[in-house]
C-alpha cells in the first residue's frame, strides 16, 4: 500500500500516472499547453484585427483579408475557416463576433452605462486601432480620462499581443497620474482579448481598477472618436515611414491633441487646461466648506 504525506502528494502521484498513461512527459504536456495558448490568444487578437478592418472595408472579402493581413502564424484555409465561424464571410446586419468562445472570453458588465461623471479619474476608456504603412499594419492603444479627455497612456507596438498594447498603456497611465489614482477607477473598453487576459486582468487588479466593457462600439465612443481624430486629424497628414516615424508621430499627436486642441465639449478648452481648471476649483471648494460640488462641465 503507498502511503502518503499530504494531498500535494496525492495530485503529484495522480499527474505521473496521468503522464505514463497517455506516453507524453511533464515537459512535453506543459510545451502543448503553452502553444496552444498562445495560438488561442493570437486567433482572438485576430478577430479583433478583422472587425478593425471591416470598419473600413465593410464588404472587403475574408481572403483579401488574409493577404492585406499576411499573418506569419497562420495559413490561408485556416484564416478562412477562422472567417467562417465567426460570421465574416456573409454579409451581416450585424456584428456576429462572439462574446464567450473556446479562447475563454471574458465579458465584464458595462459600468459606464447611463453613468454621469463628476470628475476625472473617475473613468477610463481604452480603444486599439491600426495604422498601415506601405503593406504592414501597426497598433496604436489609447487610453483617455472620460472626463476630462485628456489621452493619459499610448503605445505603438508592431504586434497585438496584451504585452505590447494595453499592458504598456496602462502602465504609462498609472505613471501620468501618479498619486492621484484612487481605487475605484472604471476601466472600460471593448470586448477585445488585450482587456481580460491574465497579466493586464492582474495589473487592474493591482491597483483597484473596476473592469468595464462594452457590446456595441458606440458604447466606447470616446475612446472610439480619439482613435479618428489622431488618425485623420495628425497621422494621415504627415511623412510615416516607418515604426519608427509612426511612434514619434503620435507622440506628437498626443501632445497637440492634450495641449493645443480646444474641445467643444469642454467648453473650448484643451483637455490640460480643462484638467487645470478642475484642480482650482477643487482646491476653491476644499477653502470653503459650505460650496456647491463641481459640476461635470465634459
């Protein structure tokens, strides 16, 4: 009879008979796992890159698709496959992109719904957009205070994966605001892969953020109107070449979108000045205990 120390014990023996009884090793099993991993992540990434194209080309077919795309892991028959059961390859009334599916999708209820803002740090929304130079697409991941709209983290990376889009633009977000993050703070986005896989899901975690997510885009219009007016209003205007280029420039845009860009919606100031504005009247209504709240002026 084996005897044994703890349950640990037991679950070890348990995995080794596993591991004996289908032939593979430990090794071999955890390699498979990891591979599969990452191919499921690249196919969810994938589908996002898909709907961000058919915004622009509505009726552009899976297979122009998968040569304007060229992806590197990934052949043409099973793109299409990919295409087919996501409801890509017939003309739809509507966006047939699953919210739960073998990629292990991760849908967080809309906390900014009928939601009325008070003041900045309150919210944040993210979006990711690509930019295409002479045949290769880039990704741009913004992320703007609702409030105030100022942009407070961005990237530019040459992949879709979370450690090179939302993970890096939240990183720079926390670091903007420093120490006026309180916990609390709703993070909303859309449905894509970046917002809920384990290491961006850890990092909202860590600093108390309430994870929100949208169905339709208009639920993200914010984050959705940035993406427009630094692609259309900046980017398309000057001489991209290159990553590189691509990443000085919407440096560049981001400065004169926060610093030099009057908002209508914030009565004609830029997001800095709006954001300067709140701070005096904050610091105005601490001076004086029996003052009104500041009213949302976004």
């Amino acid at each position: 009879m084996i005897h044994f120390r703890s349950t640990r014990d037991v679950n070890s023996f348990s995995l080794n008979a596993l591991y004996d009884a289908v032939g593979y090793s430990k090794q071999a099993i955890h390699q498979f796992i990891g591979r599969s991993n990452r191919y499921k992540e690249e196919v969810s990434h994938l589908i996002e890159l898909i709907l961000q194209i058919r915004k622009d080309h509505p009726t552009m077919c899976c297979r122009s698709m998968y040569y304007k795309i060229n992806p590197s892991y990934i052949g043409r028959d099973k793109f299409e496959a990919i295409c087919r059961e996501y409801g890509f390859t017939s003309k739809r009334t509507k966006s047939r992109h699953k919210t739960t599916d073998s990629c292990g999708v991760i849908r967080f209820e809309n906390l900014l719904n009928d939601r009325i803002l008070t003041d900045k740090d309150e919210a944040w929304s993210s979006d990711i957009t690509y930019y295409e130079i002479d045949g290769n697409f880039y990704y741009i991941t913004f992320i703007l205070d609702c409030y105030s709209r100022r942009i407070i983290g961005h990237n530019v990376s040459s992949r879709l994966l979370t450690r090179q889009t939302t993970l890096p633009s939240i990183r720079m977000a926390v670091k903007t605001r420093g120490d006026q993050i309180k916990e609390g703070v709703i993070f909303h986005s859309d449905g894509g892969g970046q917002y809920y896989a384990d290491e961006f899901l850890e990092f909202t975690q860590e600093y108390g953020f309430k994870n929100s997510m949208c169905k339709h885009a208009y639920e993200n219009g914010k984050a959705e109107r940035v993406n427009g007016v630094i692609k259309n209003n900046y980017l398309k205007h000057w001489d991209i070449e290159s990553l590189k280029d691509l990443v000085k420039s919407v440096d560049r845009a981001v400065n004169l979108y926060n610093n030099d860009k009057p908002h209508s919606s914030l009565q004609r100031m830029t997001p800095m000045e709006f954001e300067s504005k709140i701070t005096n009247l904050e610091l105005k209504s601490s001076k004086t205990k029996n003052s009104e709240p500041v009213k949302e002026l976004a």
